[in-house]
C-alpha cells in the first residue's frame, strides 16, 4: 500500500479520511476499547460500594507480589534512555536528516511539562513531602532528618525516572513514525520484532491495551484533578466537597476540555499548556518570594544533592528488609501511574518533537522538566516544611484530613490568601484541561490506526470518556479506585515497554547503518571528485607549460 510521507498514513486511509465521516477509526481497536472500557464503568456503578474493597484487594496483590518488577523495570528504563543518548545513536535526528523542529524550546518544553506532570505536582507538591514527613517509611516523623528524608522520597517519585519512562516511549514513537514512516501507534514501535503483523491481531491487541492504560492513567490524573479543584472551592466559599460536587465539577471541565480539543494542538493544547506556563511561572515565583525564600532555595540545592547522592539506593530499595506497607501505596503506585501513562505522554510528546536529534530529545525530556519539578516541590513542599519544623502551623493535620486540601491550607499562611487561591482553583483546571484534551488527540490516533487528525465527533467521544471514567472511580472508591486503575494498567504495560526497549534499539542499528553507509558513499564521492579536480588542474598546467 502507498505512503503519504506528509502524514504518514495511507493514501487509501487518507481517502477514507476526507469522507465527511462522524467517526474514522481502526474498528477493532476502536470497539474492543471502547467495549472494555463500558464493562469496567458498568461494573463499578453496579456493584456500588463493595468496588471500595475490591479496588484495594486488587491493589495489595499487585504491589506486594510485583512491587520488585516495578522497580527494577523503571531503573532499566533510566538507564536505557540515557545510554542512547550518550551512544552513537544519539545524533540521529527525529524525522531525517533535513528535518527542522515544529515548535521552538520554549512551546516544546511547556506542552512537555504539562503533559507529563501538570494535574499530579499540584495536588502533591505539598502534600506528599508533609505526608511522609509525620508517617516516614523508617524512624521517627515529625523530626529534622524525617523532613530531609520526606523530600528525597518526593524527588525520587518525580524525578528522572517519570521522566525516563517518557524518554522511552516517545523517542520510540517518534523515530518509527517519522523516521520509519509508520503510523502512530504503539504497535508500530514493534515492526522489527514482528514486521507485517502490527497491521494484524497481534499489532491491534498492542494498541488496544496502550488505550485501556492510558485512558486509567489519564482517568487517574483527571480524578485527583478534580478532587482539588472541589477541595478549594470548598475552602473558599464553604461548599461541602463531596463526591457529588467532584462528578459535576467533572462534567463542566471536561465540557470545557471538549472545547480545545476541537481547536486542535495548535490552536487548543499549545495555547493552554503556554498559559499553563506562564500563570504556574507567576505562582511559583509568589512562593518563592512572599515564602521563606532562603529556606527554599537552601532546600533546593539541597534536596537535590541529597537525591543525587543517594540516587542509587533510594532507586533500588525494596523495603525487602521491613515488610511494611509504606512502598506499595507510594512508589509503586507513582511507578505503575508512570509507566500508564507512558503511551499517552510520550505519544503527545512524539508528535511535538520532530526535527529534533535522539541526544536533545533524551536530555531535554529528562533535564529541564525534572529541574523544574524539584524547584517547584522545594518550594511548596520546602515551605510547608519550614511551616511545620518551626511551628507556625498546623499542616500536618489537614493533609491528613484531606491532601486534597494542602495546597490551599498553604497558601492560608501568606498575603492574599484568597486571591493565590483562586489562581490555584483556576490552574489545576487548566492543567485539567490541558490532560484531557492532549490525552484524547493521543487516543483518537490509537483508536484511528495512526491518523493524526481525527473527526471533530471521536475526539469529544474520547474526551467525554475520559471524564467519565474519572467520575465513576470517584464514585467506586475515590484515591483508592484511582491508584488501583493506575497499578492495573501499569503491570502488563511495563512489559510491554521492555519489548519496545529492544525493539528500538533494532530499529536504530539499522538506521545507524544507513547512515553510515550514506556518509561513507558520501566521503568516497568526496575523494572522488577531488582526485578528479587535481587531474584536471594537472592537465591544465601542463597544457600551460607548453
């Protein structure tokens, strides 16, 4: 079948496309997910609050049983990643040779960034580091050292390794859809391995697992999302939060994510994430300034060389030695949210990062996004801390009360309280839009066999989805459902992911190759033509001489 290398898809795709169809998709994907997807809703409203029990069981069982494969499987990904860019495939550039970057830095690191954190650093940033400051996984809480400890906990669960997963999937997809000229789908990732057959079952069944994991890992997003924008509004008008609340509040964003989503990326989700930037920059630097600014800035170079100093053993323990339960409601579950996730970012991040070479793609995605990360958690977290360590306030017991409510419990101890407030209300509802929308562009090109410009009707039938998931793991067991449908999707898809390490690397050799073999063509053409110029020359002066 012919190629269109603008967008490729086939020319028969492309046909079937310019139709003016409601719905232009990959029908076994498309149905089979979307079928599953029906079950699990139906399920969880039918069996109603047994769900609650059911969601933990499952959890327990994943995270005690597979808490090591996570682990391990996620160190592998970081070092993958950051051998290839450092190798010598790292100068192959996304797209061919002559291909030029869509989007400047700037543009390409704030949709980056609020794609691949966005919702989560604002409803954790000050919860999580107070969390494990008063409940560690070892000695005593509420002291100077658990409070060093809480934060290196909190950079390990946001730091490289988030971003190293990332890195994985998206330069996957990238280099097989630009370079290789597949579509953009999971399956594509893993022509080497299986050539024709990603068009086949086993292609599709790819793919449709990458849409069930992200659409959990989207849901998860999306639920903690909305539990802090009703938190907030709670905390500043009085309004009881409740699961009613956060189901409506659903509804009205996602009708408001709707509405980017038809924009498309350019025009809906480059504009929010930008926006997103811009407000998130001005609320951080707020912090950093009307908070305990030496503190925060102490704090941040010292967290960061105490993650980098125990980098090692913090990635790799186990919590082998002491049987607890702290790891698995914590770091396995960010790793399993992680790696859900993964199809969804690093598609959306694949499709922004054309023209650019394998090395700056990798430390791009790995550097700037995690400094980012850490400056703002040093000042959330750190002044939360600072708050705590010196007794000015009680935060401790709010975030145990509610960790929904921490950020604006914070923002309470400084000027203009109501004012930051609202400022928070509205980001975390940018940033949830921001997901949403960037979240149903990447599932209308699973669902649509790698066409990268769906109909306007699938995209709000994937953005309605999503909220509606969301909504319905609020009902069925609110933070519990959420994480479990993270851990759910994340174990089989970890799998998934080391296959497409090894799959990649085959792809890239055989590109290296090319190259190779094209600059060696090209230095003997080179050679060439310079013996033929100095013959000329020769014969040119002789025939002077004479």
């Amino acid at each position: 079948m012919p190629l269109d290398k603008n967008k490729n898809i086939s020319v028969r795709e492309r046909k079937k496309g310019n139709k003016n169809r409601s719905f232009d998709v990959d029908p076994p994907v498309f149905w089979v997910s979307a079928i599953l997807i029906t079950l699990f809703i139906s399920v969880t409203l039918i069996v109603g609050d047994p769900m609650d029990q059911i969601f933990a069981a499952i959890q327990d069982t994943i995270s005690e049983n597979g808490g090591w494969f996570f682990v391990l499987a996620v160190n592998l990904f970081l070092i993958f990643s950051l051998a290839i860019a450092f190798g010598k495939f790292g100068d192959i550039r996304l797209g061919g040779t002559n291909s030029e970057p869509e989007f400047s830095r700037t543009a390409w690191f704030a949709m980056l960034f609020s794609a691949g954190m966005g919702i989560g650093i604002l409803f954790w940033s000050v919860g999580e580091p107070v969390l494990h400051f008063v409940s560690p996984p070892s000695g005593t809480g509420s002291t100077v050292f658990a409070a060093q400890k809480s934060m290196q906990y909190t950079f390990l669960h946001w730091g490289f390794h988030a971003w190293g997963i990332y890195a994985l999937v998206g330069m996957s997809l990238a280099f097989f859809t630009f370079n290789k000229k597949l579509p953009l789908t999971i399956s594509s990732v893993f022509y080497p391995l299986i050539g024709d057959r990603i068009h086949g079952g086993l292609g599709k069944s790819i793919n449709i697992l990458a849409v069930v994991a992200t659409l959990f890992g989207l849901a998860t997003s999306l639920g903690l999302g909305v539990q802090q924008v009703s938190a907030g509004l709670s905390h500043l008008t009085g309004i009881e939060d409740n699961t009613t609340l956060q189901v409506i509040l659903i509804a009205v964003i996602t009708a408001a994510a709707t509405g980017s989503v038809v924009a498309g990326l350019s025009a809906g989700v480059k504009r929010l994430s930008q926006m997103n930037i811009i407000i998130g920059s001005i609320f951080l630097l707020f912090i950093i300034f009307v908070g305990p600014t030496l503190f925060i800035m102490g704090s941040f170079v010292q967290n960061t060389g105490a993650y980098l100093q125990n980098f090692f053993e913090l990635s790799f323990w186990t919590e082998t030695y002491q049987q607890s339960d702290w790891q698995k409601s914590w770091t396995v579950f960010y790793w399993a949210w992680w790696i859900s996730w993964s199809p969804f970012v690093g598609m959306f991040i694949a499709r922004i990062s054309r023209g650019r070479t394998i090395r700056e793609f990798i430390l791009g995605v790995l550097i700037v996004p995690t400094i980012i990360t850490f400056l703002w958690l040093s000042s959330f977290g750190g002044s939360a801390l600072f708050l705590e360590l010196n007794s000015i306030a009680d935060l401790a017991t709010a975030v145990q009360s509610n960790v929904a409510t921490s950020l604006f419990v914070l923002l309470e101890q400084f000027p203009f309280a109501t004012v930051t407030s609202v400022v928070g209300v509205l980001l975390v509802t940018s940033f949830f839009v921001t997901s949403s929308d960037s979240g149903s562009l990447v599932i209308d090109s699973l669902t649509a066999g790698g066409k990268l410009d769906a109909p306007v009707p699938q995209r709000v039938f994937w953005a309605v989805t999503e909220g509606a998931v969301a909504a319905v793991l609020l009902i069925g067991g609110g933070l519990g459902a959420l994480q479990t449908a993270a851990i759910i999707a994340g174990l089989p898809f970890a799998l998934i992911l080391i296959i497409m390490a090894y799959s990649l690397v085959r792809g890239l050799r055989e590109e290296r190759n090319k190259m190779d073999h094209f600059e060696s063509e090209k230095e003997k053409k080179s050679y060439q033509d310079l013996i033929h110029k100095m013959v000329i020359k020769r014969e040119q002066n002789k025939q002077k001489k004479q």
